[in-house]
C-alpha cells in the first residue's frame, strides 16, 4: 500500500490529508494560518507534517503552472525553480506552494513529491477563450492568457458527475462556489471556457475578491483618486467582493445572517454574489450552446441551499428544474433536479485531494 501525503497551502489555510493508494482517509488536519509571515509559516508547517502519520510520497496543490506545466510533474531542483519563477503571475498563492514543497523537502528529503496544477485542466482551452483582446504581439512576447482556476476540483467534479449520472453529460457546467468562485464549461470531458482568467481575480464575485472589473475603472482609480498599484492589489484581493460590499464579512453564512437581521448592505452583497454566478451560468450556457448537467461545488456550492435555489433558478428558461426537497437536505453527492428536468442538477464534495492522489499514483513508481 502507498501512503500520499496531499498538502494544500493555500492563501488563508493549510490542508493536508494521508490517503491510502485506494482512497481511503488515513488522518487529516485543517488549520488557518496564524500569521502572514513566512517564519511563522514555517513552524506552523513544520508542526502539522509532525502530526501527520507515514507517507511514502508528498504531492502538492500547486495553483499556478504558467504555459511551462500543463500537468502534473516530479518534483527536482529544476522544477523547484520554474515554480519559483511563477510566482510573479500569483505571488500569494505560489509562495506558500513553495513553502509546502520546502516544508517536506527539509523534513523528508528522500521522500519523492509531486506539483499537480489548478491550471492543468484549462490547458485545453481553444484559443479563442484561451486570449484576451490585446495586442498580439503583447500576447506573444509575454505569454498573456487566460489560465482558469479550480481545475483540480472541476477534474474530480467531472469525474464524479458521470459516476452519478452513469453516462458522461456532453455539456457540462461546473460551479465551483467557495472563498474563490469560478464557473466553467466541459465539453466532452475538456475545458472550453471559464470564468477566471489570467488571475484568480477575474469572473463572480467572491469572499474578499473583486471579481471582473472594467479596467476603465481601474485606471481611473490610479489617475485620477491616487491609489496606488500596492492598495489597489490589496482592496481587489482581500477587501471586496462579499466582505468589501456588506463590510461584515466574506463569509457568506455571516452575510446572510446580516441580510435576514435587516443589514441593506449585506442584502446588496448577497444579490451581487448571486447575480455574478447566474451572468456566469447564462455565459457558459451559450458557449456550450445547451447544458445537459450542472455541479454546484466547493463549500458554498455544496452546503448553500438558497445560492443554489437563487443561482440555478436563472436557467429555468433551458428546462432545468430543482427538487425542493433534495436541494434542501442532505450532504451526500447527489442529484437535485427535479424527476421532470431536461437538465440534471448535481451537488458534489469537493475533493481536490482524490484528484491529486490519481496523478501521484500515476507518476509515483515505487522502488
């Protein structure tokens, strides 16, 4: 039997998971980070890989892999590097990859490890999605693309969704709701366009992230109301979205609380959340041209019964229709359209460790 180590550091936490080869949860911890500071990260590291129990190879959540990683790879000191010379595209979430990696590297040192990318399962967007309306020649020399993000989590929502429905859905749409929110459209199994972007700030609005802006906007900000690069990077990612329009939180159970209890502004942030997915969801509906089945996933997207009631509810007009009652209860994979829909409803865990495990069981060879 293999024993995976699954770490995933990311901006806010630190998740790490034991999985044995056939699945099964050996131990597992779950901790937000105590400090912002790469020391403190360090210790706070160090003490979980102390809990965890033996693991005969480490692989890693990494969220960015550039055009260089359009899958999972071994982990070297060449690899080490190239993902350090990433961290410029998404400094926040690459440099606590590189700290697990190190992290594990420093305290197993023979133990093999494993970088499998968020971006990986966007690789296969056409080119027409995969740009931006820039120059070429800018697209060209500085390699500017759409990237998408969640591809673990949208991989394994794939993947379970023609378990549940026993066939594989031709038109797909995932939506993967939790502190990031993106929406992404599957085609046979591929990518063929999705919310974010060249960044994990473009698309739905989210917990603390602004969420698609007019860039007009942004200059503007910078010309005319002073805000410098170094605010503006601040208030866009950690900021806005629910926690920046209530000014309660970014979480949504505390936002919602707030709405219930009279608060206008946190009303707003919630028809604001709410809209920006179902602009997503009518998007990807004429991208793909029709929808045969739709995956409400990560944390909001698996536990929040009104999102997705206010959300799916902008596709009635394409024949989908909810069950009241499944929606509303229970917490296990399951189909919550109603028997009549023309398009089935799914809710599935999110379960990015089980996708990470396949690429390491593909690429690890024991000795």
């Amino acid at each position: 039997m293999t024993r995976v180590l699954v770490l995933n550091t990311g901006s806010s936490s630190l998740k790490w998971t034991v999985l044995a080869d056939d699945k099964t949860v050996l131990a597992a911890g779950s901790e937000s980070w105590a400090a912002e500071d790469s020391h403190a990260r360090e210790e706070q590291l160090r003490a979980a890989l102390g809990r965890a129990p033996h693991f005969d190879v480490a692989g890693h959540r990494v969220v960015h892999g550039g055009t260089r990683f359009r899958e999972a790879v071994v982990i070297d000191q060449g690899v080490r590097e190239e993902l350090a010379g990433l961290s410029a595209l998404d400094p926040e979430h690459m440099q606590a990859s590189l700290a697990g990696i190190d992290a594990v590297t420093a305290a197993f040192p023979k133990v093999p490890q494993v970088a499998a990318f968020d971006t990986a399962f966007h690789a296969t967007l056409p080119e027409a999605a995969a740009g931006y309306g820039l120059p070429f020649e800018w697209t060209e020399r500085w390699g500017l693309r759409r990237f998408g993000f969640h591809g673990l989590s949208v991989a394994y929502a794939v993947e379970r969704a023609c378990e549940l429905l026993g066939e594989a859905p031709r038109r797909l749409i995932v939506c993967h709701l939790g502190s990031g929110c993106s929406v992404t459209a599957v085609e046979g199994g591929r990518s063929i366009d999705t919310s974010m972007g060249f960044s994990p700030l473009e698309g739905l609005m989210m917990a603390t992230r602004s969420g698609s802006i007019d860039p007009g906007l942004l200059l503007y900000l910078q010309e005319h109301c002073g805000v410098g690069i170094d605010e503006l990077r601040e208030t866009l990612t950690k900021r806005s979205g629910l926690r920046g329009v209530s000014g309660i939180s970014g979480d949504l159970r505390e936002v919602l609380e707030a709405a219930d209890s009279g608060s206008s502004r946190a009303q707003l942030a919630y028809e604001r959340f709410v809209l920006s997915i179902r602009r997503a969801l009518g998007a990807m509906l004429g991208v793909l041209g029709g929808v045969d089945a739709l995956v409400f996933t990560g944390g909001i997207g698996e536990n929040s019964a009104r999102v997705r009631q206010d959300a799916a509810s902008a596709l009635r007009f394409a024949g989908l229709e909810l069950a009241p009652h499944a929606n509303a209860s229970g917490d296990a994979d399951r189909d919550i359209a109603a028997e009549a829909s023309r398009v089935r409803v799914l809710v599935v865990r999110a379960r990015e460790d089980l996708a990470i495990l396949k690429d390491v069981i593909r690429l690890h060879q024991p000795s």
